[in-house]
C-alpha cells in the first residue's frame, strides 16, 4: 500500500515539474524584457496554446475536431504540417513517417500485458517522436517569423501538449500564409545574398577590365 501511494504521488507531481518549468522560463524571459535585452514587442503565436479554436474564428465545433484528430491520430496533422514546413518528395511521405513511430507506440503499449518492461519502450519512443513534433514547432516559429520563445519551450509544451501544439501550428501556418508572411525571411534573404553574390560578380568583373 505504501508503494502504491508513493507511486502515485510521483505520478500526481510530475505535470506540475513541467508546469514550474515552464513558468520559470517565462520569468527569465520577463526579467529580459525589463532590461531591454528582448524587445517586448517581437512577434509571436496569434493564438494561445490552450485556445479550442486555434483559428480564432469562433468555430468553435471545428476546432475541437482538430484537437481530437491531433490527439487520436497525430501522424495525420504532423504529417501535413511537415510537409508545409519541409516539402515531400512524394504525396504521404511524412504522414507515413510520422505514422511509424505512433504505431510502434500502440504496439509496445499493447504488448505491455505479455512483457511490463514494453511501457519503457513506448515511452522512449514517445519521446522521439515529440521531438520530431518540437522541431516542426521550431521551424514552424522561424518560418512564420515568430521571434518569441525556443526549442525548449516547443519540447515542453510537445511532450505534455501534443494534442494542442499540432492544430495551433496548422492554424499558424494557414494564418501565414493567407497573409503571405509564411517563409518570406527565407525568400528575402535568399534574395539578399543573389542580390550580393551578383554585385561581387560585378565587382569582380569590373577588376578584369580594368586589368585588361
């Protein structure tokens, strides 16, 4: 009995460690703010994290379908998220990448009956797959150009928020996009550096008739 209620105080504890986690960082992040080493104003996500309709257009019924999809079958949102975010060499490819690892979670959960030792497994699989879930948000934040929070924050809020972090960043990338804020950092400066390899060409021909 005594195991038992220690098991379960650890289990009861452990979604308030990420929580203080996360409310720490916000600190640090406040006290940058105050010293004016972040600007408060840099841009963020235009929906919050706990939001049922992530795309703030009061479709309320829509939204909570999306949070159910992304918590029954994540590999479907992930997969179309991925391929906006990295492009696909073929239609499905990352929804059959992410469809792999979720799959091999389910299976070691339901061997655990035969083996105990199979729940480790699955949660050490789960771990990969909310990274592979974290560097979407990540790329997802770069290429929408949101300048608040890190990789830390997007791990965190994946490992206990999947089902929330997927439909906020298909909402986030759809909004980008409709407003053609979607990659154009990317496109910009890949334009600079054309713009500057060209003048470099120029300079450099410029020398060879001067020496000729």
């Amino acid at each position: 009995a005594l195991r038992a209620l220690q098991t379960v105080a650890i289990v009861g504890g452990l979604p308030y460690t990420f929580v203080l986690f996360l409310m720490c960082q916000s600190l640090y992040y406040v006290c940058l703010e105050e010293m004016n080493d972040l600007d408060i104003q840099r841009k963020g996500y235009e929906s919050f994290i706990f939001q049922f309709d992530h795309s703030n257009s009061g479709n309320l019924k829509n939204g909570l379908g999306n949070i159910l999809e992304a918590m029954l079958l994540p590999c479907l949102p992930l997969g179309r998220i991925c391929a906006k975010l990295w492009g696909v060499d073929f239609k499905g490819q990352w929804t059959v990448a992410a469809s792999v690892p979720f799959a091999t979670i389910i299976l070691f959960l339901s061997l655990t009956g035969i083996e105990r030792q199979m729940k480790m497994l699955a949660a050490a699989v789960y771990i990969l797959y909310v990274t592979l879930i974290a560097a979407a948000r990540f790329s997802a934040r770069d290429k929408c150009g949101v300048k608040r929070g890190d990789f830390i924050t997007d791990w965190m809020l994946s490992l206990v928020l999947y089902f929330l972090v997927l439909p906020q960043l298909e909402c986030e990338i759809a909004a980008a996009e409709a407003k053609g804020e979607f990659n154009r950092e990317t496109a910009e400066e890949a334009d600079d550096a054309e713009a500057a390899m060209t003048q470099e060409n120029g300079i450099a021909l410029k020398r060879i008739d001067s020496a000729i």
